[in-house]
C-alpha cells in the first residue's frame, strides 16, 4: 500500500526558501566573494528561486552556475549510463565559498561527486550544501548539509516526488511517498 | 535515446540518425569539459583502451589517446611496424593476446576494408574503427558533421562538395553517409579519375569542375591527394592537379562567395588547398582538430557502457 504525504505546498516552500536565503546572507554578507552552484537536474530551478529572491534583497547580481554530475558519479559500472546534461560554471571557483544547492539530499553520492566536478573549476576556500529535504539517516558517506528546508525521516523505499512549476506542474508540491 | 545500439562504432552506414544525435549531444557536453582548468573527468577510469594502429596517423592517434585520457582511462598504443605481425602473428591473435592482458576496447585503424568488421565479430570488447583501408572512418565523419552543425546552426538541405581524392578516401564514404543521415545535399568533385565508377548510387551529384562545384556549395570539405595510395597514374602531375584542383584565395574570390572550407588533415599545402585559403577565417580546419577529441570522448563513454 502506498501512502502520499506533502512536504511542501507553493506557500510553505515560499517561505522556508526565504528562510534559506536569510541564513545564506548572514553567513556569506553581500556575496561578493560567494557562488552558488545549482545541480542538475531539479537543484537548477531552486538555485533560480534562491537567486532571484538575494538578488531582489541584495539589489545585485550575485555569481552562480549549474552543474551536471554525471561525468563524476562512482556508479558508472554498475548502471545505465544517464543522459549527461549542460554545465555552465563562467567563472573560477579559486578561493571563493561555494554553496551547492539541490532538492533532495539522500545517500551523498551526488553530492560527492558534485564537489569533484567543482574542483575541476579551481579551488574553492570553502564548499557548502544547501537542500530542501534532508533525507536522514540514509547516508552511504558521511556528508551533511550546511543549510536545509526541512529534515525527514524515510527508509530506502521511500520516494520524495518533486513538483515544481518550472516542470511544467499546475502548482509547486513536494511530497514523500511510503511504500 | 539512452544508448548506442551496437557495441562497436564500425561505420556511420549502421549508425541510426538519432544515434548520431546522440553522440553530438554528448559530445556537445565533453567540449565544456574541456574548455575548464582541469580538462579531465573520471568516467572511464575503470577501462584500459588499446589503439591499435596497423596504418600511420598522426592526428586520429593523438585525438582518440587525448580523448582517453581525458576520460581517465588507461592506454596502450600498438603499432604493427614495432611489433610481432612482421614475424607473421594473424590479426585475431595479436588482438587476443591484447585482450588478454585485460583491455577493454580496442580503437582500430588498418590498412585492409572490413579488418575492424572481422575483428568486432570474433571479440565481445568494442572495437571503433579508426580508418579501414579506403571504406571508413566514422569519427572523422563525425566531427566534420558536428564542426558543420556548430557552424552553420543545422546541416538539413545545406550543399556540401566533397573535392578531391575520392576514390582513395575513408573519410568521403563516411562523409557522405553522415551527411546524407542528417539532410544535406552532398557533390563529388575531383577529376573523373579520382571519383569512383558506381559512386553515384549513393545518390550523390558528381562534378568535375571545381568552379561550378564551389559556386553551388555552402562548405567545401577539401580531402588530400593520398600519394601513398595512387597506384596508377591517375592525373599527370601534381603541379597539374594543384592548377585544375587546387583551391586558392584568387579562386574564392571569383566566386564571390563565401563557402566554409574543411580539410580533414594533413594538407599538402600548394596543391589541394593553398595557406592563404587554409589559414583563412572560412577555415574550419582547426576546430575539426580541437571537435575531434570532444567526438571521440562522446564515442567511447557512450561505448563504454557496453562493456559493463
């Protein structure tokens, strides 16, 4: 039997990415010397909404780029190889605190191999993680997040389904599906 | 599309269109790579790849060891003029005894039509053809296509000439295929001695006048005189050939037009193509060069997969 609980609603996420962005300009100020990277797939559409709101609330444009990790993931003997999408980083990361943001964080991998990629565009002073939803408890690496939108407890069978507007969905939901 | 269909890249005449696509959509992600600090992703780090090359190259060499390496994978290179095929080893050992030692793919250039073929079929590793004798070379054909498409946006209903040596080239026949694959219109030209007999069933228009040839085309793929395969005498000299054939500025500029110009490599420069027209800003010579790697990196990885 499968049961479908929302996470988030258009409301609720609204608010907990303006939260994310306030903790974010607290500990990285005007942005001056900080990137985001956004992961592929569905890490690019938080990284636009997290943007465009430090964006308005800094009145500037702040440095960001996307990353697509399939080129770095450890997985490549044992599975289909997924399609590999655009990376466009336009800058050097050398010396500049990096955050990494993506919806779900769950085993790590993507996460690991996401901070390979990044060091092939220089040397960061310093990388963070920012995610929506922490899966806990599920980690194969021992990796955590700096900033998160919310934080669950699943089992390996658990699904987060992400849908967002920018996916062509009527409304933004974000639920966990137990089987 | 999620994968190649074959586990070999033999030829572009089995390759599907969508294949082809597919290849330039990744491809299109491995050139990025390579415009970053560190060129190099870990993707093939578990494979070792021989080349095997029982014919010279230079460049096709060079490209698909950058290409591996750039991939991460291990390398061996093998070259028959060093080693036992002059004491008389058969092409299925030497390729056995490779294997053998735990290679996973072989990149094959040979100088005989159908030896990769033949080789594909006895071994489960893939094997990518590097150029068989005068029949194929489906990664040149490839990164002449895609150099076309970053160019000029799409290839569909776009003239391409091919001019030069036909009936000695690889690249032609695997020109025309991918070509034709993906919509445009593709002419022969060269002297009607270099341009093989039936050539015209493959639906190509022929040509033996360089003017009218250049007038009608958007992109002028220029192939080298193969000196070391003209057997008979097939045009009197090449100071002739290069006053008939020979493609300078003074030419271009009578046309009065502008046409992108190819050449897959190594020019004889002064006979099929002059520096002037080489050098040029029409020229795409180079970026077919720096395609190539980004081509042969899509190649492998996406082979790779059939090798798990």
């Amino acid at each position: 039997m499968t049961n479908k609980s929302r996470l988030f609603n258009r409301e609720r996420l609204e608010i907990t990415i303006d939260r994310l962005c306030h903790q974010l300009i607290e500990n990285h100020k005007n942005f001056n010397n900080s990137v985001l990277i956004g992961l592929q797939p569905r890490g690019i559409f938080f990284l636009d909404r997290i943007k465009r709101k430090i964006n308005s609330l800094l009145e500037k444009e702040i440095e960001s780029g996307i990353l697509d990790t399939t080129f770095y993931r450890d997985d490549f003997r044992s599975n289909e190889i997924p399609q590999a999408k655009e990376t466009l980083i336009p800058f050097l990361v050398d010396d500049k605190n990096v955050v990494i943001i993506d919806d779900v964080l769950f085993t790590g991998r993507t996460v690991r191999s996401a901070m390979d990629g990044i060091m092939n565009f220089g040397r960061p002073k310093k990388i963070e993680l920012l995610v929506l939803v922490d899966r806990k408890y599920s980690r194969d690496i021992p990796i955590e997040p700096t900033y998160c939108g919310i934080k669950i407890n699943t089992i390996t069978s658990d699904r987060i389904e992400v849908n967002l507007a920018e996916q062509g969905f009527e409304k933004d939901n974000i639920w966990v599906i137990n089987r | 599309m999620e994968q190649l269909l074959s586990k070999d890249l033999l030829g572009i005449k089995n390759l599907k269109l969508d294949e082809i696509n597919f290849i330039f959509d990744t491809a299109d992600k491995f050139k990025e790579v390579l415009q970053r600090p560190i060129k190099k992703v870990p993707s093939l780090r578990h494979m070792t790849i021989a080349n095997v090359f029982f014919e010279n190259s230079t460049r096709t060499k060079l490209s698909f060891e950058l290409a591996q390496k750039r991939l991460s994978a291990d390398v061996i290179n093998f070259s028959s003029s060093m080693s036992s095929v002059k004491k008389g080893e058969s092409l299925l050992d030497t390729i056995n005894n490779i294997l053998v030692m735990k290679v996973d793919m072989i990149v094959m250039r040979h100088p005989d039509p159908g030896a990769p073929h033949f080789v594909a079929k006895n071994i489960n590793k893939s094997v990518i053809n590097a150029g068989d004798g005068t029949h194929e070379h489906p990664t040149q054909a490839l990164l002449d296509c895609y150099t076309i498409k970053e160019k000029l946006g799409e290839i569909k209903n776009k003239k391409i000439a091919i001019i030069g040596d036909i009936s000695h080239s690889r690249v032609a026949i695997s020109n025309i295929y991918a070509l034709q694959k993906l919509g445009a219109k593709v002419m022969l030209c060269g002297p009607s001695t270099l341009i093989p007999k039936h050539i015209s069933s493959l639906n190509v228009h022929i040509e033996n006048d360089i003017k009218n040839a250049l007038k009608w085309c958007d992109v002028a793929n220029v192939l080298r005189i193969q000196l070391e395969r003209q057997g008979n005498n097939n045009f009197p000299s090449l100071r002739e050939y290069g006053l008939y054939y020979g493609i300078n500025k003074k030419l271009l500029e009578k046309i009065k037009k502008d046409i992108i110009i190819m050449h897959p490599g190594p020019i004889n420069r002064g006979v099929e193509i002059s520096s002037d027209v080489a050098d040029s800003k029409n020229s795409l010579v180079l970026d077919q060069v720096e395609n190539g790697v980004a081509i042969r990196m899509a190649v492998m990885y996406l082979l790779s997969q059939k090798n798990i």
